[in-house]
C-alpha cells in the first residue's frame, strides 16, 4: 500500500495552470508570447547521476536538441536538480529539468518572447526548485 502524495507545485501570481491535451502539467505567465513549462511525473530512475538521466530523458524526446549552453546540478525542495539549457535551431531557448526523488519528475520550458525569457527561465525554474510533497 503506497501512500498517495500530493505533488505541491507553487506558482507565481502571474503564473497559472492551463488545460494540458497530452499527459503532465502546462504552467505559464498569464501574458501574450510567454512560454510555456511542462511538467511530467515518471516513475523512478536508475541512474545515482541526475545529469546523465536528464540527457537521457531529452533524448528519448525524438527532437532536434540543438546545442547545449549551460547545464548544472542543483539542491531543491526534493533533493537533487539538473538543469539543462539548449538552443534548438526554429524553438529557440529551450531549458529542461529532472528532479529524482521517489519518482521522477521532468520538466521544460520553451521560450516565448526573447524580452521576457530571462526572467521566465528564473521563475520557472523557483518553481521547479520548490516542487514538494504533501
């Protein structure tokens, strides 16, 4: 018997949750031309190093990935985050997350307008940091 959680995710008071078509979870600022965060929940990995489960993860995508900028291990809410920030020839900034807790949790954000994505990439990922059970 597992015990259910609820995932908590905290949104900024610009942010808010829109209807999502597939599976995870669409989060944006409530302005034109935001971009857009998807978050999906996965079952657990196997990999002790969170960067390799993130490059694997992007990968099995089936997109043109483009070419990596930035990528980092961080401590959130739920214990370690890579972070990964690509530029994707047509998409343009595209940053991607996974957090390894008891699940998995996967996450990116793609850009919307190029005035707004600095602070965007700074929220959403506060966001991500601060995921947590209840």
């Amino acid at each position: 018997q597992m015990n259910k959680k609820t995932i908590i995710v905290d949104l900024p008071e610009t942010w808010a949750e829109f209807p999502s078509e597939g599976s995870g979870r669409i989060y944006r600022p409530q302005y034109m031309d935001a971009g857009t965060m998807r978050v999906y929940l996965m079952p657990p990995t196997d990999h002790d190093n969170v960067l390799i489960a993130l490059s694997e993860q992007t990968e099995s995508l089936g997109m043109p990935l483009g070419e990596q900028i930035h990528c980092e291990i961080t401590k959130g809410a739920l214990g370690a985050v890579a972070t990964m920030l690509r530029k994707i020839p047509g998409v343009g900034l595209v940053q991607f997350w996974l957090l390894k807790c008891e699940i998995t949790i996967f996450a990116l954000h793609e850009m919307g307008n190029l005035e707004t994505i600095h602070s965007e990439l700074k929220q959403a990922s506060e966001i991500i940091h601060n995921i947590h059970f209840e």
